[in-house]
C-alpha cells in the first residue's frame, strides 16, 4: 500500500507533481523505497547494495535509518 496525507499549504503544485511521479513509480514496480545501499543510525550498511527488503524484513525492522534522530523503545 502507498498513499500519503493531505498535503499542507505550503507545498507548491510542482512539488505535487513530483511526488505523484514518483508514488506512481512505487506502485508500477519501478521503484522500491526499500532498495540497497541503505544505512542505519550508526552509519553501518543495512541493506547491501542492489538489494531490497521483503515484506517479513520490513515488518519486524527495529531500526532507523542514516540521518534519523531518536531512538525506538526497548
């Protein structure tokens, strides 16, 4: 499932179109949100490089990405 919110006031109609471009992506199969490399808070390879998550992998992540702050509750 992809969809997004409403969007606020401050976004412009080219920022719209963009983000429609690239939800459309998503759902051909063109594009996957989940694909390598991708880091973790640590800055440590979570996905490898060419590689994607599956659903189970997605479903039980326990971590945040490179770049998020916080932590995730124990």
């Amino acid at each position: 499932m992809v969809d997004l919110s409403a969007y606020g006031k401050a976004v412009s109609e080219d920022t719209k179109k963009l983000v429609a471009a690239e939800k459309k992506k998503i759902l051909d199969g063109k594009w996957d949100v989940f694909y390598g490399p991708i880091k973790g808070q640590d800055g440590k390879v979570v996905v490898q490089q060419g590689k994607n998550l599956n659903d189970g992998e997605m479903l039980s992540m326990s971590w945040f990405v490179e770049g998020v702050e916080g932590t995730i509750p124990k």
